[in-house]
C-alpha cells in the first residue's frame, strides 16, 4: 500500500513497459515516456536503478530479438549502461540457471540472432557464452564458406534454423553446431580438422555450466559429431549411411533425427546471402534411407537359425542391402 504506482512504474526495465493505465480505461499513466518510445520504437532504461541488476542485460537483448522486426533498437545511452554493466563484473554473478532461462526464451523469439549481436556488442556474450563469442574472428576455408568468419557464419546458421523450425532445440543445435572451430590452434587456420569432436566436449561443457536440459545437450553435441558425414551423404558409402543413421539412434527417435536433419540443412544453407535458398538433397536422402532401412523385417525362417550377435549382423547386411536399392546402386 505504501508503494505509489509511479514508483512500481519505475522499478520496471525499459519505458515502454513502465506505463499504466486508469481503471476506467480513460487515461494512460505514463510518468517516463514510454508512449514517445513506443512510437520511436526504442528500447529504452527507465531509471539510473537499471545497472543495479544485471539480469537486466538478458531480458534487453531479448526484448531486441522479439521487437527487432518491428524496427526497434536499443537506445545509445541503455547500451552503454549495459557496457557499464559487463565492465563492473556483475554478469558473473548471474545464476547459470537464470542465464538459460533469458537464451532459451531468446531462441524462441522471432530473431534470436539479434539477442547474440546485442550481447556481444555489449560484451556479455564474451562473459556469458565465451565459446560463442571466440568464433568471431575466427576464419575458415572461403571456398566452402564465402563468409569466412565463423561467428558471422554462426549466426547465419541460427538465422536459417528459424525459418526451418520454431523448436528451440534445433535453434540451439544450429547455434553451437562449430563450437570445434573456436580451439582450433591458429597455425592450423583456416582449416578445421577435427573439430567435430573438439565440438562434443565443448557443447558439454557449454550444457553443463549452464544447465541445459538434456534434450538441447543431446542434440546440440549430435549435430556437431554428425553434420559433416551428413554434409557428404550423396557420396558416403551405404554402410556409412546406415552407420550414420546408427550413431544417430534414428531408427528408435526419427523425431530428433529429423532434427538433427533440419540443423545440417540450416548449416549448409547459413553461408551467405548467394547459397541461402539452395536445396539440400542430403536431408531427403537421409531420410528416404532411415525409412527404407527401418522397413526391413528378418525372414522367421532365418531368425530361427541365428541367435544373438548373428541376428543383428544379419539385420544390418540387410539394412544395407535396402540402402543400396533405393540409392540405385
């Protein structure tokens, strides 16, 4: 009772979301601007109280990432009180659970990618997300990636991804699917050898300081293991295929295989505006192979004979075998 409406106005982030109004709907209570702001679509501090949490920061990259399709931008003087912020340390503070929280609500927005830009422009990303942020400078071959940079790439990936699925774990996957990339030792530029695997354990690494979920982790460290064999799946031998589809699980969880499927297509697609809508056969062969392989049955006959290890081993020639039919080999 004690507290006015103005001053529970002011503990809010940003003006536009600071205005009230009068319970006979009449009038607009709005004692920090937040009306001028919504019409000028700036995102917009309310008080000097702003850099007192430094949660703050998340929730203003976010609002940025729904709002940036409208033309919203973030005004000069909140930036630099979200630099003020990242300078004093106070990021590292935040609970890890709060910080995936604000980057899970972030990846379901319309432009997740603008979240990112803002957090590194602000210089969180680099407190925050620090194997997103060292991708950025880093170069890769410009024969397959005319972008060269890896954190721009990156970011394209995550751009492509949300015009193919609004599932935050395909987001989230397309967003770490090259974490390798940023130790690769610089002697080594601009290739990448290994990095797949490099990406494993950082994406673990990644999942387990923040508290990712299972299902994000899962599918994050499965697109980085994974993306190249898929990548090169119109030349893989039929046993690759299956072994792919193998290590994959695809045949027990075909709906996190599809989504594995969605973030390689995003990344093969994420390379620049001249290769952005090019088609990405390697999905639907990948997925016409999944099928193919899934639909084998095991003659009764046969499966009277064989016992054990035989069994599999007969059911993997055979997956083959309908692998090698529908490729027409």
């Amino acid at each position: 009772p004690e507290v006015t409406l103005e001053e529970d106005l002011a503990r809010r982030d940003l003006t536009i979301n600071a205005m009230a109004r009068s319970i006979d709907g009449s009038d607009i209570v709005d004692p920090y601007g937040g009306r001028r702001d919504l019409e000028a679509r700036v995102l917009r501090h309310v008080s000097p109280a702003f850099i007192e949490d430094p949660l703050r920061v998340l929730r203003v990259a976010r609002f940025a990432a729904r709002f940036a399709p409208l033309g919203f931008t973030i005004a000069p003087e909140t930036m630099q009180l979200m630099q003020d912020i990242v300078r004093s340390g106070e990021m590292r503070a935040l609970v890890a659970e709060r910080v995936w929280v604000e980057t899970e609500r972030a990846l379901g927005e319309k432009t997740p990618v603008v979240y990112f830009e803002v957090l590194r422009q602000c210089g969180a990303l680099a407190e925050l997300l620090p194997e997103i942020d060292c991708l950025f400078g880093v170069p890769q071959p410009a024969g397959w990636h005319p972008e060269i940079d890896t954190g721009i790439h990156t970011l394209q990936v995550l751009d492509v991804a949300c015009e193919l699925s609004s599932e935050t774990t395909v987001r989230f996957a397309a967003l770490v699917h090259d974490l390798g990339k940023g130790v690769t030792p610089r002697e080594q530029w601009p290739q990448h050898r290994g990095h797949e695997q490099a990406g494993v354990r950082i994406v673990g690494q990644l999942c387990e300081r923040l508290k990712v979920p299972t299902e994000h982790r899962e599918l994050g460290q499965l697109v980085s293991r994974e993306h190249q064999r898929i990548h090169r799946a119109l030349e893989l031998r039929d046993t690759t295929v299956l072994e792919v589809l193998e290590a994959a699980d695809a045949f027990r969880r075909p709906e996190r295989f599809d989504r594995l499927l969605l973030a390689c297509e995003a990344d093969a697609r994420g390379r620049g505006p001249e290769l952005r809508a090019q088609p990405y056969p390697q999905a639907r062969l990948f997925r016409d192979c999944c099928r193919a392989a899934a639909a084998v049955k095991l003659d009764g006959d046969v499966m009277q004979q064989l016992a054990g290890p035989a069994i599999a081993q007969a059911l993997r020639v055979a997956r083959v075998a309908a692998i090698r039919d529908l490729r027409g080999r």
